[in-house]
C-alpha cells in the first residue's frame, strides 16, 4: 500500500497523539484504555472527516473543481470541515442539510450551524429528512454547473474510495506509534456512520498484515447495513485504487455493535450521558453526543460485560465532534 502514489493535502502537522486513559482504566478495572486523539486533527475544531479531505480535496483540485458540494445532517461534522477544506483552499462551499426531525433546524443555532455561518459557504440548502439527500445533492450541483461554477461532489461523510484512503494511512500511523510505544494494542474501537473510517482503519491494517481487530460502534444504522456498506466500500477501494494488489479482507474482520444505537441517529441513548461525563470527569476530554459519546457507551458496556481481557490494551479512536455538545446540553447533563 504504497500511499504516495495518490495526490494528498495536508492539513495536520504531524501525527495525532495516543493518550493512556489511566483513570478511566483504573475505575472500570482494565483493559487498558488508550485514545488516538484524531478530535485534534487540524481544519475548523478537527475530526475524521480532516484526514478523508486530505485525499478528497486533492482530487477535487486535480479536476479542476471551484466549488465543494456535500451533504449532511443540521449539525454535520463532515460538512464543518467540507466547509473548512474549501476556505483554506480558496473554493467555494455548498452544503446541504438533512432536516431529520421536521423544524428542528434553526439558522441560529449553535455547535456546528454556528461555525457554518462564521466561516460562510457560498449555499445552504435545508431538505426534509425524508427526502434522499444524495438525489438533493446532485440536484444542487446541475444547478452549480448551470451558473458555470464546476462542483466536486464529496458523498456523505466523505465516505468512497478516495475518501477511504484517509483511513488506511491513519491505520499506518497507528502501528507506527505502536511500535513507538512498545504497545501491541489488542483491539481498535471506532464509531461507524458512513462507514469510511471504520473501513480504511481494517484495510489499513490488514494491508500492513496486522490482524487487531477492529470494532465499529454502530451511531446509527443495524448491523448487516454496516457490513454491506463496508464490504461495498472495500470492493470499491480494492477495485479502484489497489487493483494490482488488493487487500485481503475476510468476513469475520468486519465487526460491528448496533446495540447502543439508541433512538436513532443523533438522538439519545442509554449510556450515553454517562459516558461522556466520565470522559469529562475522569479524562477532561471532551467527547460528541453523535458519535463518540455512543462508541464510548459501547465500550464501556463490553468492558462491564466482560468481553475483554484484564491484560488487553483498547485504542479508541477519537473522531472529533465537540461543537455539537453546545446544541444537544440536555443530552450529556
């Protein structure tokens, strides 16, 4: 997997840091907790969708495009940082929302509907959740060309094969910090949405023949939906980028927990408040109400289950996300 062959920005210097979590260890009585700290990713706050644009907005360059056009939920994190890419960039920025729960976008809002607005895409389109956002998408991007701007179109989450590749060199970062440390990590937890992260994470370490296994902390979707979804994404990615060398994938690597959903995408959960008032309390880390707060839950859970070995040493990969804890307060206290 030879990473250099694909054009790629860079908006992070450096690697991002592997922190032990020593009190959080300690209170639930091992395994060993670390966290990858990707929520201090560079591009507007950070996150994961900053390394997926590294490779995505290269490619939208490469093309020629002036304009970045996405899609996402009110409070998208992907689409934050879409909008960040394309302001460090000099483009232009469309973004279009998905109104999950009818009236529940307000322009003035705070967390991330704030930061949209501070930093000032060229478009906001506001659809009904029950319309296909994609089709949305593609509808605002024929009336982008129509003007005679030229659009990329970045899928949701930024999650397609090039978006992947932001992954599978994170994956590549991880063991060389392994190596670092002198810590074999056992077990990489991840919260998976659009799948992307989790998908790039077990390419990436499959393709550098490590076997950890990689557990995906389901935010919004059953199970079987994430594991065709993943299993589209690494035909895509074996398909088109490593057909000379594809990576092998197996499916008992895909593994992911669809129990600490909740109600549904975005909405509270059991655990949920929990887990991120731990984080705060015992870690001061701040996690997201969206993703994070419910991977965490998750782990925490399997912990308290049983499912991992007192010895074991867990990496949790931090995605970002914090703006939205100023919107959803009622969630997390």
């Amino acid at each position: 997997m030879d990473l250099s062959l694909f054009e790629r920005r860079r908006y992070t210097q450096g690697e991002t840091p592997i922190e032990y979590l020593a009190n959080l260890t300690d209170l639930l009585g091992g395994p060993e907790i670390y966290l990858k700290h990707d929520d201090l990713l560079g591009l507007a706050g950070g996150g994961n969708k900053t390394r997926k644009l590294e490779f995505l907005v290269a490619d939208a360059l490469r093309q020629g495009a002036d304009t970045l056009i996405t899609c996402g939920a009110i409070q998208s994190n992907h689409c934050r940082l879409t909008l960040a890419a394309a302001k460090k960039e000099g483009l232009h920025a469309v973004l279009v929302l998905s109104e999950i729960i009818p009236g529940s976008y307000r322009e003035d809002a705070v967390g991330n509907n704030f930061l949209y607005r501070l930093m000032n895409p060229l478009e906001i389109h506001v659809v009904s959740g029950t319309c296909d956002l994609n089709i949305a998408m593609l509808e605002h991007a024929e009336i982008l060309r129509a003007k005679d701007y030229k659009p990329y179109i970045i899928p949701m989450g930024g999650s397609n094969a090039i978006g992947c590749l932001g992954y599978i060199a994170c994956a590549k970062e991880i063991i060389v910090q392994s190596e670092k440390l002198g810590i074999d990590f056992t077990h990489v937890v991840t919260p998976t949405g659009s799948c992307g992260t989790h998908t790039g994470l077990l390419m990436g370490l499959r393709g550098s023949g490590v076997k950890t296994p990689v557990i995906g902390m389901s935010v919004n979707n059953p199970s079987d939906k994430h594991i065709r979804r993943i299993e589209k994404l690494i035909q895509h990615v074996n398909g088109e980028l490593f057909s000379k060398r594809k990576i092998p994938i197996t499916d008992d690597d895909i593994i992911v927990f669809d129990e600490y959903i909740g109600s549904g995408y975005s909405l509270p959960s059991e655990g949920l408040k929990e887990a991120v008032q731990l984080l705060a309390r015992y870690e001061a880390i701040l996690l997201d109400p969206v993703y994070t707060g419910k991977a965490m839950a998750g782990l925490v859970d399997l912990i308290r289950k049983g499912h991992f070995k007192k010895t074991d040493k867990v990496l949790f990969l931090h995605t970002g996300g914090s703006p939205a804890l100023y919107h959803y307060p009622d969630y997390t206290l």
